[in-house]
C-alpha cells in the first residue's frame, strides 16, 4: 500500500540553478538526443578539444624537432645551437604534458556530466506524474546504467577524436613541406580508414541495438528472479526458471559476441589500412631518401610523423564505432522520453500551474473542500460492469468488488493512473482530469494493495509525507506501526532495504497506512490495508482508522468484516451476471 504518486516535496528544492531536461527538439529524434546530450556541456567539451589537440600536435613536433636537431648537428652545427634545439624539445614536451594532464580533466568532466543528465532525463520522465512508462525495473536499470555510460563514453572520447583529426591535418601539413607525395599519402590513408568504417558501421548499428535490449532483457529477469526467490522455492520452480535465464543470459551473450565480432572487424581495417600506409610511407621516404631529393633529418622527421600519426588514425577508426553504439544506446533513452504519458494535465488557457483548470489562480484552496466527496458515473470497469456510486463527504465508505479486477481499475482511476474511457469521476463536484495532477494527488491520496517502501529508515518511510511530528505519531499508533519499531532491531532506525525487503509482510503494510495516514488527506483510498495482519490486530487498525479519519472522506476497498462493520455505509460493485441481468 503505497501512494499511487509522491506527494510534493515537503522541502521544495530550489531548482532555478538545475539545468533543464531536453526540449522536445532535443527529443526530435535519437540523433537529436545524442547531440543535446553531447552539447550539455560545451564549455568543457571545447577546452578539452583545444587542450587535447595542443597535446597531439606537441607530440607531432617530437619527430620534426629531433630530425630537426640531428640535421642541424650532422651538417655541423654548433653545441649552443645543438643545446638551443634540445631546449626547444624540453619546452614542446612540458607543453603537451600540462596540456594532456587539464585536457583530460575536461574530456571527464563531459563524460561524467552527460551520463548524469541522461540518468536525471530518464528519472525524471519514469516518475513524471503524467506516466506512461510501462518498462520493467530491470530494463530501465539497464537504460540508465550501460546505455547512459555508453553516451558518456562516446561524449567522453570526443575531444580525443577532435585532436586526432586537427593533428592529421597538422601532419598532413607538415609531410606536404617536406615532400608532396608524403602528404598526399596520409590524405588517402585517411580516407581509406573512414571509407572502409563508414562501409562497417550498418552492421554494428544493428547488432549494437540488438545487444542492449537483449541485455535489458536479461537484467529484467534476473531482478524478476532474486526478488520472487522465495516463492519460486515455495513451489519447487527454481530449475525451470534457471533453464528460462540461461537461455536468455545465451542470447545475450550471442547479441553481444556478434556486436564487439562487429566493432572488431572496424577497428582490424582500420588497423590495417594504418600499417599499409606507414608501410608506404617508409618505401617512399626510403627511395626519396636514396635518391637525394630529401635530407637525413626530414626523412627522420617525415617517418617520425608516419609513426606517429598511425596513432590518431586509430583513434579516427575507432571514432564512428563508438558514434553508432551510442546513437543506438540514445535511441534506447529517447524511447523512455518520447513514451506518451497515460493521463494529461488540464490545458484550459490561463491555468496555472497547482490550479483546477477554469478557475482562477490561487483558488484551488477553494476548489477541494476539507471532506470532499468522491463519485462515479457510469465508469465502466473491466468486470463488465458500471461503476454508479458515491463515497459522501467526511464519512468511511466500504467498497466491496466481486471481481478483484474492479478493485485495482478504481483504485488505479482514482489514483488518475489511467483514465476512464467512459462516464465521469468526480471529486467535490469536478472531474477528476480538471485538476492538476499534483493537485489532485494531494487532496485524493491512494495506497494501492502492495505495500512498497522507500529506501531509508521505517522512521523515514513514516515521515514521508508530512513534517508534523505529532501527525506522524498518531498515524503510528493508528496503524499499530509503534509495534513495528518495538519489534525490528533498530527500532525507528532500522533500514527497511530494497522495497522493504528487511520487514515482514505485516509490517510492511503497517508502515505503509501509517505514512498514508500522516498526511492527513481530505480523501484517502484504502485498498484492502491489512490483508497480511492478523484478525485480532486487523480489528484494531481498523477501529484506529476509523476513529484517526473523523470528518474526513475515506474510502476503504475491501471484503474483511472488520472494515466494513466500521464503515458509515457499503458499495457493492455487481459482477457481470447481474449487470447481465438487471
């Protein structure tokens, strides 16, 4: 039994300063997703590049100030100037070492920044109050996990690809005063690299999107499995559900051998291609070097740099392996952020925001009464039936559902988890989906039937949804949670683990109705509250309840006789038969 949406904030963090998510042209599509991503930190991303790229053309220097230096000493030059030269060399190394050394600062800083902003991205859509994101945990775990760090790898190396390319072009330059065919060679050695991987890349874009869902997959299941472990040894399946995920753990292993099968293939030609045009650059040095149309220190500078350049060639092959992994990993983020939402907010003109749409701003304290009522009107539900009935004002209603379907619909309409196709709900007179969500969320409070906590303490969970002390005690005692603290280790300290895995089922629900208790809503909705709490202690809740919720509207979902002996009336919801025949 947990709120079907948070409440707001009770400490409303200052977010002037935060950035923003993307923009819907940002999410346009995945390639406009990568590039506002990427573009989240440009700052960084250009200091990175400009420092990167001094670090590689000072390395590029080496080779021509150490032919330059050998030349110079060979046709019998002076130790000053032999000192000047090495002087020369010292300066070009302190250069490239402080430039690499901040440069690569930068290139992590983008990289840590960029998976962050897609994480925040993704967060912030799966817990939008509109909805709409139907994935499993375990799939969007693996979104946020190893897709986000692949964008940030790619963001990451980007800077270091930038480099690459402003060294070749200084290279280039460079071999071209030596001698033309030298240059010309790194021009079509280049191009061949970019050639062959542009030639690759469709085979890696489709087993690289192949990899991740299958992965994904495998994450989900394996979650699905640790977290129902001991109903699975309850009834004796745990060899069929190991045969289940080894057969999926094999697909994904299979997707992910053919992905890096593919990456690898790039890189080998561009590997490849790299050692044919260091190869020829060395033949054609050698024979101009023999022929005497190039001195002894350009031939050394003119192989230094063919050496050299075959480095950031490899970084220029590997450069569009890495762009196609994470275009396919950005277009596994842009299907969470483009999901269409399963409700709406109110859209009348001049609505602000906190309000009920068609009634003016800061009138919404007027707009839901202390003790609102809550109707239906001809909602249709999956038992096949039509929900007519109305929980009054400031009294318990009971709510009895012959098909356990109709229970979770009203209780997910309620919520405005989804909306009906059909007829009307309305709270204090107005329809449900004229109000804003977080509105709504705080007059109407839902606790759906599985009781989930959030991580931290019980005394944390308890305080979830208000700051009143006092209000927090009550729900307690209300709930018989002040024996939750009596009975766990650490009392109100004690960490309730991942989903309140630590407490029993009793007191996970305890827990539960007393956080949704405290918050002292005009209207709450109970969904069978105490169903894993013993007859004796269930009557107790439901007497506490009952007396906690005085002159307040509550709505309790349920077939237990205590319940309904302590409700001021009861709704039963017909099955389809009846309908059928009335």
């Amino acid at each position: 039994m947990t709120a079907a949406a948070p409440a707001p904030p009770r400490r409303p963090p200052d977010r002037r300063s935060e950035p923003s998510g993307p923009s819907p042209a940002s999410c346009a599509s995945p390639r406009a997703l990568l590039r506002w991503a990427v573009g989240e930190r440009r700052g960084d991303l250009v200091l990175a590049a400009v420092l990167l790229s001094t670090h590689q053309l000072g390395e590029a220097l080496v080779p021509v100030l150490v032919g330059a230096t050998v030349g110079r000493a060979v046709r019998s030059g002076t130790p000053a100037s032999t000192a000047c030269w090495l002087a020369l060399l010292a300066a070009d190394f302190l250069m490239l070492s402080l430039s690499y050394r901040f440069g690569a600062r930068a290139a992590v800083r983008v990289r840590q920044h960029t998976e962050h902003r897609l994480r925040m991205a993704l967060t912030e859509r799966v817990l939008h109050p509109s909805g709409g994101v139907r994935l499993v945990p375990g799939d969007l775990l693996s979104r946020a996990s190893g897709d986000a760090e692949r964008v940030g790898a790619f963001a990451g190396t980007l800077a270091g690809t930038v480099a690459a390319v402003v060294v070749l072009l200084g290279s280039t330059v460079l071999l071209l005063r030596i001698h033309p065919g030298l240059g010309a060679l790194v021009v079509a050695g280049t191009a061949a690299v970019l050639l062959a991987q542009n030639r690759l890349s469709h085979a890696l874009h489709r087993t690289s999107g192949t990899e991740q869902a299958l992965q994904a997959r495998a994450t989900a299941l394996a979650e699905d499995v640790v977290r129902g472990l001991r109903v699975l040894r309850g009834i004796g399946a745990e060899r069929a559900v190991a045969a289940d995920y080894a057969r999926v753990s094999r697909d994904a292993v299979g997707a992910a051998r053919r992905a890096v099968s593919a990456e690898g293939a790039l890189v080998s030609v561009g590997v490849l291609l790299t050692g044919l045009y260091l190869a020829a650059v060395a033949a054609l040095g050698g024979a101009l070097a023999l022929d005497g149309r190039i001195g002894l220190g350009p031939l050394i500078a003119a192989l230094g740099l063919a050496r050299f350049v075959s480095g950031p060639m490899r970084v220029a092959a590997t450069a569009h392996a890495r762009y196609v992994r994470a275009l396919a990993s950005s277009a596994r983020v842009h299907e969470v952020l483009t999901a269409p939402p399963a409700v709406t907010e109110p859209t009348a003109a001049g609505t602000a925001p906190g309000t009920v749409a068609g009634t003016a701003p800061g009138t919404v304290a007027g707009a839901v009464g202390e003790a609102p009522a809550v109707a239906f009107h001809g909602v249709p539900l999956p038992g096949g039936s039509r929900a007519r009935w109305t929980a009054e004002a400031g009294r318990m209603t009971g709510l009895v559902c012959a098909d356990p379907a109709d229970a979770d619909a009203v209780a997910l309409l309620l919520a405005r988890e989804e909306d009906p196709g059909e007829g009307r709900i309305l709270l204090d007179g107005t329809a449900l989906d004229r109000f804003a969500l977080d509105t709504l969320r705080t007059a109407l409070l839902v606790c759906h039937h599985e009781p989930v906590l959030l991580p931290g303490t019980v005394a944390d969970n308890l305080a979830a949804l208000t700051e009143d002390t006092a209000a927090v005690a009550e729900a307690a005692r209300a709930a018989r949670a002040d024996q939750v603290l009596g009975a766990v280790a650490h009392g109100a300290r004690t960490r309730v683990g991942d989903r309140g895995e630590t407490l029993s089922g009793g007191q996970r629900q305890r827990v539960a109705l007393a956080r949704a208790l405290a918050a002292r809503s005009p209207v709450l909705v109970l969904h069978d509250p105490t169903t894993a709490v013993d007859a004796a202690t269930e009557d107790v809740i439901a007497d506490r309840v009952r007396r906690a919720r005085t002159g307040r509207t509550t709505l309790v979902i349920t077939d237990s006789p205590s319940w309904l002996a302590r409700c001021d009336q009861v709704v039963h919801l017909p099955t389809p038969e009846r309908t059928a025949t009335s």
